[in-house]
C-alpha cells in the first residue's frame, strides 16, 4: 500500500498512531534531558517542538480549507518543499528557526503543550470531510494526501527524538510503512530511485551524504 494509495480512513488512521507515538516517545524524555542535543542545531525540546508542528500544521490548515489541489499527492508535496539544492538550504535555515520557535512555544510544561497539539489536530480531523482540500505554503493539496506527509514527519522525527534519548521505539506498522514507502518514492522522484533500491537490498552502501529528504 503506497501513500498514494490509501484511503482516507486509512490516513487518518496512521496519522493518529504516529500522533500517540511521538506522545507516547516524549513521556520518556527525563527533566534534565530537555535542553540535551536533540538534532542537528536543536535540543530535545526544539526537536518535539518542529516534531510537534506536523499535529499544529494540521489543525490550522484545516481552518483555511482551498477549493481545487494543486498538488497531486505527497510526493509532489516534498518535491515543492524541497526542489533544487539552493531551495534546500533555504528550507532548511527556515526549518531550524521555526523549530526553535515551537519549542519555546511548548511553555512551561512541553509534555502538556504536546498533549495538547495532538489533542487540538485530532480533534480538527474529527471533523473534517474527507474530501477537504488543504491550502499549505507549499500549495493546495487533498487532506487524504497531506495526511501522509504530517506521518512522515511525526516518525522520522519520533525515531529522531528516541536516538537523542537513548530509548529504543518502535512506530506502529501503518504509520512505519507509509514512511519507508514515502521515502521511496521521493528518492525515485528526485533520480535517486536506483541508490536505495542497491542499499536497501544490500548491494551497494548507502553514501553518508545522500538523503532523500
């Protein structure tokens, strides 16, 4: 099942997994851990601050719904965000700032600023129609394809967060494999389709500078 194939229900369903898991990742966090190295430039609490943005980006986007998508699916989503090298750079100085404003956004309690994140975009989805479109600054996109891409996000950064903890997690299968899957499918459409298909079956390494996202 790609992300371009999921139902809505589907969608949702990874989406609210992936939502507990960084909840469920973060409760572990100890009180002298929250300004540790978290990644990159970001302590741990920048970090779930910029992980915490894929449940608030879900909940304000669906306050301003579009009329037509512009963007065909996820792929197409990530390929807006992150187009050429240069954009690349630009997007992620944009990244590391935002992200250190939602960690200074969690207030004096991030597990509950958290909690209530998850809270807030579960309850905006509750809600909404499936047919919904979503205007991003990426462009206008279906709510069942946006979906995939907040997952993605919410996993990659949880496991991100675990690493900087020292705890080990595991996401749930759905939420798991829409990101493998994703990841995938960005790398095919940024030509990297051949380097993860030699690594991911053993033939070749993985170059440490080669990302796909």
């Amino acid at each position: 099942m790609t992300p371009l194939e999921m139902t809505p229900s589907d969608a949702r369903t990874s989406f609210e997994e992936a939502a507990e898991f960084l909840v469920d990742t973060a409760s572990r966090i100890a009180p002298d851990q929250w300004h540790a190295p978290g990644l990159g430039l970001w302590t741990v609490r920048e970090l779930v601050g910029h992980a915490g943005r894929a449940l608030q980006t879900v909940t304000a986007y669906l306050a301003n719904p579009g009329a037509t998508a512009d963007l065909a699916g996820p792929v197409a989503y990530f390929s807006a965000a992150f187009g050429s090298p240069s954009d690349t750079e630009a997007a992620s100085r944009a990244i590391l700032e935002r992200g250190r404003d939602a960690g200074r956004a969690l207030g004096a309690d991030p597990l509950a600023g958290l909690r209530a994140l998850r809270d807030g975009a579960i309850g905006a989805l509750y809600d909404a129609d499936d047919n919904m479109i979503v205007t991003t600054p990426m462009g206008a996109i279906a709510l069942a394809d946006y979906l995939p891409t907040r997952t993605f996000e919410l996993v990659i950064h949880t496991l991100d967060l675990s690493r900087a903890i020292g705890t080990s997690a595991t996401p749930p299968i759905g939420p798991l494999t829409t990101t493998a899957v994703l990841a995938a499918s960005v790398a095919v459409q940024r030509g990297l389709g051949v380097e993860a298909c030699l690594a991911l079956t053993g033939r070749t390494p993985l170059a440490p500078d080669l990302t796909f996202l």
